[in-house]
C-alpha cells in the first residue's frame, strides 16, 4: 500500500514519454548524419542505433526512479 502522499504515474505514460523521447533523439540523429554527407541507409542505421540506445537509458532511469524506496 502506498503510504505517502506521491502520486503514482502509470506505465502507460511513462512508456509513452520514453517513446517519444527516443524517437526525437533518433530522427534528430538521422538528419544530422543526412546533412553530414551520408547515405539514406546510413542516416537511417544511426537514427535506429540512437533509438536504442535513448530507450534503453530513458527505460533504466524510469526504472530505477520508480522503483522500491523502502
């Protein structure tokens, strides 16, 4: 039981915000190595790998800062 008066936000959102997050992180890193020179499947393969790589930390922070705080 929640003792404390924190509200609880739901996965839903929390999900929702990560996706969101990580896919700006990965259009962001598609553009910028677009306009660097590379090739559309370049620019495609590192907007991937950002996309990853942001999920995976944003997922782990939400993870740690919403865990057990006993």
């Amino acid at each position: 039981m929640n003792d404390d008066k924190t509200p609880q936000v739901p996965r839903w959102a929390i999900l929702t915000i990560v996706t969101l997050a990580a896919s700006l992180a990965a259009v962001l890193a598609g553009i910028l190595t677009r306009w660097d020179g590379a090739s559309l499947a370049g620019a495609v393969r590192n907007g991937g790998a950002a996309f990853v790589a942001a999920a995976g930390v944003l997922l782990a922070m939400a993870a740690f800062l919403g865990g057990s705080r006993s």
